[in-house]
C-alpha cells in the first residue's frame, strides 16, 4: 500500500488542494482558492519530476505510472494553472469565483485519472469526473447562451458514457478482467473486440470532439466563459487522448482498429479545418481548430506499438498545444469573440498582436515553432506504421489551415472602423499578460530547444 501511495503523490497533492479550495470556497475567500489551486498545482508538478523514469502500475494494476502518464501530469498541471490565471483575469470580482477556480481543479484530478487508466473501472471513473465538472463550468454564466451550451454539453455526454459503459461490458465479458492489460484474450474473439473498440471511441471521441461525436463542441466553448473555453479545449480533450492511447495500446489489431483510428483521423482534421473556413466568431472559430487538431493527435494513436515516434509525438505535441491553443483563447479574452473585435488589434497592440501571430502559425505548423516540432513527430509515428496517405492528407490540412489562420492575421495589421478609439475598455489583468508571456516563450522557445534537442523527451 504504502509503496503504491507513494507513485501517487502528485494526486494526493492536488487531492488535498482541492479539499482546501473548498473549504475556502465556502469562507468566500476567492483569492486565497486561486492561491490554493496554483499552489497545490505547482507542487503537484514538482511532485510529477521525480516519477519521469518510472514504468509499473499501482492498485493491481488499474492505475498506470509511465512515460505517457508521467508527461500528461507535466501537461495537464501546468495548462490548469494557466486556465485559472486566464479565469482570474474574466471573471474577477463576479459571484461564486472561488467554485470556478476549485472545479477547474478538480476535473484535471479526473484528467489525471484518465491519462493514466489501466482498467475500465477508472476510465469510466475519470469520464464521469471530468463530465460534471465540465458542465457546471459552461453554464456558469447563467445566461440563455450557457444554459443552453451547458444542457446540449450534458445530455450529448451523459448518452456518449452511457454508450461507452455499456460497450465496456463486452471487453469485460470476453477478457475476463477489468484490466486494459487482459485485452490481449480478445485476440480470437474479433466480434467482442469491435463492439468495445466503438463503444470507447464514443465515450472519449466525445470527450476529444473527434468527428462525429464534436457537436457540442462550438456551442458549448460559445456559450461558456472564454477560460473556459481555452480549458476544455486542452485539458480534457488531451485528457480524452491519452486514455485513448492507455486503452488502445492493449488491444490486439485483429480488430484492425488502427485503420478505424485513422479513417477517424482523416475525417476529423478536413471537416474541422472546412467548417472553420466560414466562422466569423473566433470562438467557433477556434473550437473547430481544436476539433481538427485533434484529428491530429490520432496520427500517433495509429502507430502504437508500430513506431517509436508514437509516444514522443503524443507528449511533443500536447505540450505545444497546451500552450499555443491556451494563448491564442488569451489573445481572444483580450481582444473580443468576432473577426471585426480584432481587426485592428495587431496595430493597437503590437506586443500581443505578435504573441498571436506566434500562437496561430505555430498552430498551423509553421518552423521552428512548437507546433511544427510536434507535427513532425506525428507525421513521422503514421509513416513508420505504413498510413503515408493519412500522413499526405495531414500535411494538406496544414496548409489549409495557414488560410483560416490568416483570416485571423490579416484583419489584425488593417485600420480598424473606430482605429481613433481608445482600447482602454479591452482586459489588461495582469494575470492575463502573464498567460500570453508565458505561452508564448513556450511556443517560440521550445521549438528551437525541441529541435536542437531531439531527444529531450
């Protein structure tokens, strides 16, 4: 017990935070809750360094502490703790602060939950944390927009975990064992692994937005809190693929659930890149950036187990789209939610206008940026597992992603309308500046440093 208490710190660090944010929650003290989550945050993530190396499971097995789960804490940790910088700086001063603050924290224990499952029991577990949380956070506003995200984010989740319990049934029936680790008996039984295989990929495809399980994905980050927004398309959406990778890599490809995967993959970045074509509000905008991005993600699903590159791409590129997708949500927070708030912005605000322009191409995959480092890595694991095709129509979604990004640039450096009007009403919390700083050094830096440093991870 204690030896399996003791790969869990990290956990039991923001555990205890959580608790603490509570009680201050309930003393009304919202500033010492923000100070408690970035505090319990920090310490998780110091906690997190020391288990890097480490490669073995807790709790017979349901719990996994690897190279994956240790990299997802580094992820997840810090991106909470720049969401709650991003909440202090929007709703400062607005009632029931301090509960914002303490469910961000607690649905990434439910993330951390799903990024190291090893058993189905925990999945569905970390499924249901994240959901309810996530649904109280949309509808925080309390406005008709919220209400109605918060009731279409909801009833699509509570369907989508319905169907994936269900379906994980099947797995449990031909396995014998709760254990993602067991799945290997499912190797004669192709019928049983199917039905599991689409069962989860409902439940996390939902969590992840991939295509077709995104439709509560534009409405909801719309009608939600703009931090909010940025959180759910980062934290519990890198959430949703790392479990998908905890699950996926146990399961035997008799099912031929890689081509499944990638078939996914494809439909999912062109449909989001071709719908954000038309958005005019940058929010929509960005919501079905993030729905194609994580199509994405899916190119180092389909190499598990087939090439090297699959694990180092999940981490390369989830680091750099925790801070690259966090930032650009931070320029929209202090800029406005239309393509005509921005026009102008980049003249009016050299400095973050800048910062954008670094969060959008980077988001594009333009070098030495970070996100084209993780690019690489993701387009490198589909070749090695002989999906070229899959990696060809990655590389042409990129490109027609540099368009959608560019329509976001170009009004950014042209003469506003109102260009005499001051831009004293815009947000200039500091929390805020810090955020954009922050993940903007990350963005530039760790490019380069990734590309010197190849081997880093």
């Amino acid at each position: 017990m204690a030896r399996d208490l003791s790969f869990l710190i990290p956990e039991i660090l923001l555990s205890l935070a959580v608790v603490a944010m509570l009680i201050a929650e309930m003393a009304r003290m919202a500033r010492l809750v923000l100070w408690l989550g970035l505090a319990g945050l920090t310490v998780a993530t110091l906690a997190t360094l020391p288990l890097l190396t480490a490669d073995t499971t807790v709790f017979g097995g349901t719990y996994r502490i690897d190279l994956l789960n240790g990299w997802a804490k580094l992820i997840l940790l810090p991106g909470t703790a720049l969401a709650l910088l991003l909440a202090r700086a929007e709703i400062a001063g607005r009632q029931r602060e301090g509960s914002v603050y303490s469910l961000l924290c607690l649905v990434t224990l439910g993330a951390l939950m799903l990024a190291g499952s090893g058993d189905m029991m925990l999945l569905v577990l970390g499924v249901v944390l994240t959901g309810l949380g996530g649904f109280a956070l949309v509808a925080y506003p309390r406005d008709d927009a919220a209400t109605e995200a918060g009731m279409k984010y909801l009833v699509f989740g509570a369907v989508t975990g319905s169907v994936m319990i269900y379906g994980l049934t099947f797995w449990f029936g031909g396995a014998g064992s709760t254990l993602f680790s067991d799945l290997s008996a499912l190797e004669d039984k192709p019928l049983i692994a199917i039905a599991g295989l689409i069962a989860v990929i409902v439940g996390l495809g939902y969590k992840a937005s991939l295509v077709p399980f995104h439709f509560w994905a534009p409405d909801a980050y719309d009608g939600a809190p703009v931090s909010v927004a940025a959180y759910l398309s980062v934290i519990t959406k890198l959430a949703a693929i790392f479990a998908l990778a905890q699950v996926l890599r146990d399961l035997p490809t008799e099912s031929n659930w890689p081509l499944v995967i990638a078939i996914i993959s494809a439909v999912t970045m062109s449909y989001g890149y071709l719908t954000a074509l038309v958005q005019t509000n940058l929010v929509r905008l960005m919501a079905y950036s993030s729905i194609a991005q994580t199509g994405y993600f899916l190119l180092a699903i389909v190499a598990l187990g087939v090439s090297p590159l699959a694990i180092p791409g999940l981490i390369v590129m989830g680091a750099a789209y925790m801070a690259m997708n966090i930032g650009a949500f931070a320029i929209i927070l202090l800029a406005g939610r239309s393509l005509d708030d921005i026009r102008g912005f980049g003249r009016r605000r050299p400095v973050a206008g800048v910062a954008m322009v670094i969060f959008l191409l980077s988001l594009a995959g333009i070098p030495p940026l970070f996100g084209f480092v993780g690019k690489v890595y993701l387009f490198g694991a589909a070749i090695d597992a002989g999906y070229l095709w899959l990696a060809v129509i990655g590389i042409l979604n990129s490109v027609l992603a540099l368009g959608i990004y560019l329509r976001i640039v170009v009004p950014m450096y042209q003469s506003a309308p109102d260009a005499g009007e001051s831009f004293d009403k815009s947000l200039t919390h500091p929390a805020l500046t810090g955020v954009i700083s922050v993940t903007a050094v990350v963005t530039l830096g760790m490019g380069v440093l990734a590309g010197l440093l190849p081997g880093w991870y």
